[in-house]
C-alpha cells in the first residue's frame, strides 16, 4: 500500500452517513488529511433522544467494507443473526426458509443509528480525520474548485477551495446537483408506485422479543407486503411497503377505523403486537422510493460522487448500504492502483462501479415487479419450486441469484448475468408442466452441464 504523504492534498467528503463515515476512515488509513461535512447535527449526542428505531439488513459486502476499517466483529457483536426468513401467511401460519446452504449464510439486522454511531466513534480514534457537523453543502462551482457551506447553527455561510471533494451525501445529493450543471451529464430518477412507512413492535411485557428474532418476517400479500426486522431492545421495525394511491393504498388508510380494519384483516396475528399501531400509523411519515442512475460519477479529478449520491437504489434485495460499503474498498482499490493521479482514480473506479450499481438497481426493480406481479402466478410458484431443487441437486453450479447477490462478492453484473442463464434453464424445464415431479432431471443435467459449467464457479 503507499500511503498518503504530508504533501498529499486534503480530501474533502460532503456527507458523514454510512458511507462517508466509512470512506474517511479507509482514506485516512492511506495516510490522508480527511475532512467530512455533515449537516446534520453529531447523532451521539442526540443519546436521550427516544427516536424510531430504523434497522438495515448487512450482509456478506457490507461486511467486507467493515472488515477493511478493523469493524466487521464490532458490528457483527451489535447486531442480531437472521439465518431465515419467516413467511406468515393469511391463516397465520408460519414457515421457515433458510437463507443459504451452510450455516455462514446469514443477514445481520442492525439498527441504523448504532451502525452510524459505531462508525463515528471509530472515525473519532482515526488519525487524520477533522469530522465537522451542522455544516452543510449549499453551493459548488466545479471549475473554480469551490464549496459555499452553510452552518446549520449560526446560519454563517463560508466559501472554501477544496482540490478533491467526495459526495457521499446521499440520495438527495447537493453534490450531484453541481454536476447536474456540467455538458454531457446523464440523470434519471424513477420513482415506484409504492411507498414505505415504518412502523414499532416492541418488546412484550416481560420485556422479550413477541417474535422469533433470529429471522426476518415477511407478511407477503400480492400487492403489498410488511416486514419485520429485530432489534437487540427485544423489538422489531416492521416497514409496510404499499402502492400510494388505489383501492389499497396509503391514500385509502385515511381515517383510524381504515388502518385498524385493514391489519385485523390482512396481518391478523400483527394486531395484537403493535399496541400503538394507529397511532404510529398515523404519525409517521410515508416514505418513497427511487432508482437514481447518472453518468458519469466524476469531474476531471476534482469530484466524485459515492453511495446513494451516485446510484440510489430500491431496498428490495437490502443492497443500498451494502453497495455503498462495497465502494469503499472499491475506491481504496482504484486509489492503490492509480494514486497520484486523481481523474485516472475516480475515472477507474466509475467504469469499474458503473455496471454493476446498474445490475443491482435494476435486480432490485425486478426483485419488486416479482413481488407485485408474480408471488401469486402458479407458473412462477412451479419455477421458485424447480429452483430450489436445482439448488439441492447442483450445488456447485446453480447458486440461487439471491445467494449471488448476498453472500458472495462476485461483481453485481455477473450476478445478473448468471441470473438470466438461470431463467431460460427454468422456462425450459417449466415448459408444459405444471408440478416439479414432472420435471426431466436429465434434461435438467444436461442444461446444467452446457449453460452454468464447473469452471464458472471460480468466478463465483
Ligand atoms: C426503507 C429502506 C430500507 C433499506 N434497507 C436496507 C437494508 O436492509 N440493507 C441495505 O444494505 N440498504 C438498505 N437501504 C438503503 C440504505 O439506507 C442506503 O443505501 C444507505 O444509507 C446509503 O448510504 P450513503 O452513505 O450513501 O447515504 P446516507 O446514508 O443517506 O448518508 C448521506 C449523509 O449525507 C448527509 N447530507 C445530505 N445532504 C448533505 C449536504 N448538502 N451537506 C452535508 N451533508 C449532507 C446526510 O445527512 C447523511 O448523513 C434501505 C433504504 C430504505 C429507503
């Protein structure tokens, strides 16, 4: 590794959420000078403050960036193993599907705030690192190498040249707006139909988890679904995810007799969980959710954008803060191979990036439409089924795209990839039958042979 010299310039990171947090800390282990600003205020002294517990669903990537920082066993001790899923049907049955196929193949549930406070804290003991909150981007003029700040508390504003800044500020990027005015710059944001609201199962009585924390719980029901993800305070965040408008929708849960009447009747077993449900229903927010895509990342070597700021994504494979964490290292990679040269970092770590945050945003969409369109289809049902048994019989060569996505570190677009190859296999073996006893297993080998050989497996 060469580390950053006294004569290095500083790095500038607009944003100190996950993955700014993270990147400071990998950056100032090059030996750069590193500065973050936040507009927000310092969340660890924010300790009384009885806020939502929001929680995020880590996995194999995420946890890959973390063990660069020295924090994968810090975070893995603060937060709750999910080896399963636990599907609650209508009747109110429950059934367990493992994740994975060994035991390591496992999601951690982590609450937002203590990941965010764990991060700072380590960003605190790094050398090198000069953490300034309740200061916020308003302004950058990216000829003149300018960034106008304004502080949150004494509504000051300042003006500073700044040779190499980072946008790690998230989805709604003031970074990326500046870039936004640069010729040649490709931007779409799409929004879902659905919304997100969350919502608080805590503990029961005695004090203990009301549900099986070592899982998460999903209420799957066409259109709409509600999950639940444990916290280590014995509750659970569920997040209802619903079209906005329509005959179900947010719109329609107007009034308290709507909302009541619409859990009793389609999350029964919930009702009796979530004491305060109208009232939290009622008082918090509904969120949206949005795909991001722009091109290109960077401005010669003056600015990169990073995380949800280059390419938010929808939340339904839980890739978001994992894909960010994944650029981090991906940047350090870049920055290993062509430091001193800033354009040709941020340049290389673009193309590298750029295809794969593609595949995961559009593997999470299709994630989606599966679960909007699909859950329901009995030829879809027939082909989850023949898949699952593809994965028992050929374990080496079919492994499932959500294992792809989640417990491997394979590039995002080799797992789309290998996704599509998976799709024609189950139209094949789907065609003109309708149970999986039906199934031609030496049709299926032979596929299996030709279309997912042994020798793909070392890219896997
Ligand atoms: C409902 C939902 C569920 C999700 N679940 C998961 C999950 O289970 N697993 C998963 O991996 N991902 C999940 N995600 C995605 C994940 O939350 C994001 O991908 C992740 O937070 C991105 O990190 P980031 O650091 O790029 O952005 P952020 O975490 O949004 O951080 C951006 C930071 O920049 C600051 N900022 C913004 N503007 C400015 C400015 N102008 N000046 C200074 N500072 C600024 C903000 O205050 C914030 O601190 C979910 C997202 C949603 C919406």
């Amino acid at each position: 590794m060469m580390p950053g010299t006294s004569s290095d310039p500083i790095i500038t990171l607009i944003g100190a959420g996950l993955a700014g947090a993270l990147l400071a800390i990998l950056l100032s282990k090059r030996g750069y000078q590193v500065e973050l600003f936040e507009r927000r205020p310092d969340p660890r002294k924010q300790a009384g403050h009885a806020g939502r517990s929001i929680n995020l669903a880590l996995s194999t990537r995420g946890l890959h960036g973390l063990q660069h920082a020295g924090l994968a066993d810090t975070v893995r001790q603060r937060s709750i193993k999910m080896p399963g899923r636990i599907i609650h049907t209508l009747d109110g049955e429950t059934r367990f599907q493992p994740y994975g196929v060994n035991p390591s193949e496992v999601l951690y549930a982590i609450s937002r705030a203590e990941l965010q406070h764990l991060l700072l804290d380590a960003l605190a003991h790094t050398p090198n690192v000069h953490l300034n909150f309740d200061t916020k981007c308003v302004e950058m003029h990216l000829a003149q190498q300018t960034l106008t700040l304004s502080h949150e508390l004494t509504g000051e504003i300042t003006t500073l040249i700044r040779p190499h800044v980072i946008g790690t500020d998230g989805s709604s990027s003031a970074v990326r707006s500046a870039m936004l005015r640069t010729p040649r710059f490709d931007y779409a944001q799409t929004y879902l139909e659905h919304g997100y609201k969350e919502l608080t199962l805590p503990p029961a009585p005695d004090g203990t988890f009301q549900l099986d924390p070592h899982a998460l719980h999903i209420w799957p029901r066409g259109t709409y679904m509600l999950i639940a993800l444990p916290n280590l305070d014995c509750s659970f965040t569920c997040t209802l995810f619903m079209p906005f408008s329509g005959s179900v929708s947010f719109e329609a849960l107007s009034t308290s007799d709507a909302i009541t009447m619409f859990f009793e009747q389609q999350f029964p077993d919930v009702v009796p969980l979530i004491p305060d449900l109208v009232k939290d229903f009622t008082a918090n927010p509904t969120g949206s959710l949005v795909t991001i895509k722009c091109s290109p990342w960077h401005y010669r070597d003056h600015l990169l954008l990073l995380g949800d700021a280059a390419h938010a994504i929808v939340p339904f494979f839980g890739q978001g803060m994992n894909c960010a964490f994944e650029d981090c290292t991906e940047l350090d990679a870049c920055i290993e191979a062509e430091t001193p040269d800033w354009e040709r970092v941020f340049a290389a770590f673009f193309s590298r990036r750029k295809p794969n945050t593609d595949a995961i945003a559009d593997m999470a969409i299709d994630h989606y439409i599966e679960m909007r369109d699909h859950v329901a289809d009995p030829h879809f049902l027939l082909q989850k089924q023949i898949e699952q048994e593809l994965a028992k019989r050929f374990p080496k060569q079919y492994i499932p795209q959500y294992s792809l996505v989640t417990f491997q570190r394979i590039p995002y677009a080799q797992a789309r990839e290998q996704a599509r190859i998976h799709e024609r296999i189950l139209q094949q073996l789907s065609a003109h039958i309708n149970h999986p006893d039906q199934v031609d297993w030496q049709q299926a080998e032979h596929l299996i042979q030709r279309e997912l050989p042994l020798s793909r497996e070392g890219a896997a």
